[in-house]
C-alpha cells in the first residue's frame, strides 16, 4: 500500500495526484504515515501556504492536508492521531500557524477556528466556515491578515 493508494482509496485520486506532486518537488513540511501490520494505513500531509497582508508583506503558516486513512480503518482514531502529531512537529520546525480547508465539524477539536477570525481569506471563493486556521502559539497570526495561497500544486484539487 502506498501513500498516494490511501489518499486515492478515500474517493479523491486528485489528492493522490496531489501528494505526487508535493513529493516530487520536495514541497511538503511534514508527511506522516500510519502503519497497521507493515502497510500504510493513514497519511497526513503539511505543506507551506503564504498569507500576503493586506500591506504586501506575507507571513507563512503551514497548510494542513491532504488527510487520508483507509476506509476500512475511519473512525479509529488514526487520522487524529496524525494530526496532532503534525502539529506539534509543524511547531517544533517554528511554524507559529496552520491553515486548513476542510470539514467545520471536524478540524475544530483540534482548536481551529474560521480564518476570517484572524482577518485570513482564502484566494478562492471558499464557504466561510471550511476555511480555518489556528495558531500554534498565542499570537501566532497576529497582524496576519490578508489572503492566504497553498502552493501551485494545490490548484484544481
């Protein structure tokens, strides 16, 4: 089982595509895998994303995802796992926030918020509620605000 057969196998072969591309070009802050009896069973990915403040400077965060785990092993506890994992690894490499485009019921128990708390849009029309970040540290994002872009390979996923 490889990375890019359990980001496909949860119905999204464009997040595979996705993970490829990231690897290939080396863009990727953290990648982490879970293994159940030596395959990959979940895999998490972060990978830089560029706020550009409204004054044309930028701070950087760390952009959360693709996120997948066998489907047969949802609701384990796995994906979870590797999230908070990331995310103290993300802190630990200095990154003082993270961004994430997802599901508004499930990212929050993890602590993030809508972005537009912070003054942080997407670039790309987005519902208000799946576009979230967090700080990683108290302050992490402030005087951030502005538009926040994944890297190229994320366009058309």
């Amino acid at each position: 089982v490889t990375i890019q057969s359990v980001t496909q196998s949860v119905g999204q072969p464009a997040e595979a595509n996705l993970v490829a591309a990231l690897r290939k070009y080396g863009d990727q802050i953290i990648s982490l895998v879970a293994l159940q009896h030596s395959r990959i069973a979940a895999h998490v990915l972060f990978s830089p994303v560029t706020i550009t403040k409204n004054d044309g400077s930028a701070c950087r965060a760390a952009g959360l995802g693709p996120v997948a785990v066998l489907p047969s092993l949802q609701k384990q506890g796995l994906g979870s796992a590797l999230i908070r994992h990331g995310l103290h690894a993300c802190q630990e490499r200095g990154y003082r926030a993270v961004i994430v485009l997802g599901h508004s019921s499930y990212y929050p128990r993890f602590g993030f918020v809508k972005s537009t708390q912070f003054g942080i849009r997407w670039e790309h029309p987005a519902p208000e509620e799946a576009f979230m970040a967090l700080e990683l540290v108290p302050g992490g994002l402030a005087g951030c605000a502005g538009i926040a872009r994944y890297l190229p390979e994320f366009e058309g996923v």
